[in-house]
C-alpha cells in the first residue's frame, strides 16, 4: 500500500493531520488541478482523500482523469458544503471497480 494523502482546504488538512495523515495538501481554485496531478505522478501515493468541496475545484479534464485512474485510487469525501444524500461513496465505487452493488438485498 502507498502512502496516504490528504487533498484539500485547509480546514480539512489540518484536520486529517491531526488525526495522524502525515503528508497533506492545501488546494485552492487556482492550484487544485496542479497539485492533483502532481499527486498522481508521485509512485509512492496510493491513496488521495480529498473533499467534494476540493473536487468541485478541478477542471472537466482532471475530473476525466479521477475517472479512469486505477491507482492511486481517489476517495471523495463530503465537505463542509455537502448536504447528505444517504448515498454511500464508498458501495458507489466498489460497485464501479468491481460490479456488486453492496446495498442490495
């Protein structure tokens, strides 16, 4: 497993770095495709955890990119703007990865 990276405001890095994420990154409107991308060419990242908040902020190419990537793998959270859905982010991409929809009964 790769290293674990924190994506976006600085509210939510802080906030993962206290909770123990050592390696975290402010995004803002003008740099969050940069710093996205440079995330992505780094081998050692497996995993990006960045915020639906932080993922409005990419352009339609980047958001292309999230898309397809298979690694390293990129799991959104909600935001400070977020309003609940009831829809579970994660059975979304297990059934996207992989075809079994986890909710079913």
């Amino acid at each position: 497993m790769g290293e674990i990276v924190v994506l976006g405001d600085e509210e939510t890095v802080i906030g993962f770095k206290l909770a123990g994420v050592r390696r975290a990154v402010v995004a803002n409107e003008s740099n969050a495709d940069e710093k996205f991308n440079e995330l992505v060419a780094d081998s050692k990242v497996g995993l990006i955890i960045l915020s639906e908040d932080t993922r409005k902020l990419f352009s339609q190419k980047t958001l292309k990119v999230i898309e397809t990537l298979a690694k390293p793998v990129v799991l959104t959270i909600p935001g400070k703007t977020t309003k609940p859905t009831g829809v579970n982010p994660i059975a979304l991409m297990i059934k996207k990865a992989i075809g079994v929809d986890l909710n079913s009964k």
